[in-house]
C-alpha cells in the first residue's frame, strides 16, 4: 500500500513539474504594435445608421471604460477630448434587431441584434494606424418575464440597451487590442 502511495505521489509531482498546470509552455500574450508611443487616445463615436437607435454616448462611455480598464497592458489612457496621440473613430453604420424565437408556454422571447461598425484609427499625423471599415457584431438577447406583451423593437428596453454597449465595447477592445 505504501509502495502505491508513493508512486502516486511521485506521478503527481512530475505533472506538476512537467507543466499540467499550463505555467511552463503558456505563451505570452502578443506584443501590441498598433500602440506603441501611444499614451492618450481620443474616441469618438457616431451613428449613421438608418434607424440611429444605438446612443452613440452609451458606446463611446463603454469603450473608454474598457480601454481604460486595460491600461496595465496598454500603457494609454482613453478619454473623449483633449490633444490626444491617436484618435480612434467609431461610426454604427447598419443596425438591426429582430425576434427569433417566442418561448412556448414561457414569458419571455430572443431577440438577435446585429450593429456593423466602421472604425479607424488614426495618429497625430493624420496617418492611418488600424482600419477595420465593416466590423460585425452580433448579440442574442433573452428578455425574460415580459408579462405576454409585444417587445417592439427591441431597442426601447433600457436594461437591455446597457448590456448591448458593454458587450459591443468590450467585444471590440479584445480585437484592437490583439492587433
């Protein structure tokens, strides 16, 4: 029994050793190119969508909350004004939302919103750093507990519209930021 235990333990101290855990072949997260020199970055976000229900406002305060909660790796500060290093440009250029599935015999229903976005980035200089000018986003949104009413359009429901700016912000600071 004792034999046993020990060649447990052993077997368990050279997985560890050996890396199970991930720490030893984990790689680093890529060097970020696209920011170096950069210290402060304005952002600025439109919408020129026919229908203009994302609040610009509501997508710009997301996304330099999220900028801003990455400065640790990013080394720059975001922010809406001021003589920054770099501007980045947001424009919602289509946006549409509709209902995919009502919930049988449930109170609630799916709602699928999509917002393509063009965005730019661009330096003191007027030089392009990073353009992506059809950039998608797509979002399954429950709304539960809607008492049997009709959610129409889907944009009105303010909970909702909250949530829809933090994702579409953070989902877009992970992909700029691995550039």
């Amino acid at each position: 029994m004792f034999k046993r235990q020990l060649l447990t333990l052993a077997c368990v101290a050279g997985i560890l050793v050996c890396g199970a855990c991930g720490l030893m072949f984990r790689e680093p997260p890529p060097r970020m190119t696209l920011f170096v020199g950069v210290h402060t970055m304005q952002v600025v976000v439109t919408n020129t969508s026919a229908t203009h229900q994302l609040d610009p406002g509501g997508i710009q305060q997301a996304l330099i909350r999220g900028f801003n909660l990455s400065t640790n790796r990013t080394h720059f500060t975001a922010s809406t004004d001021g003589d920054a290093d770099c501007m980045l440009s947001l424009n919602i250029v289509e946006e549409d939302a509709h209902e995919q599935k009502a919930w049988a015999g449930a109170d609630g229903a799916d709602w699928v919103f999509h917002a393509v976005i063009s965005a730019k980035l661009v330096d003191k200089d007027g030089r392009v750093l990073w353009a992506k000018p059809d950039w998608s986003f797509r979002n399954v949104y429950n709304f539960e507990h809607i008492q049997q009413r009709k959610i129409t359009p889907g944009w009105n429901e303010p909970e909702f519209l909250k949530q829809f700016d933090v994702y579409l912000a953070s989902n877009f600071v992970v992909d700029i930021l691995s550039k």
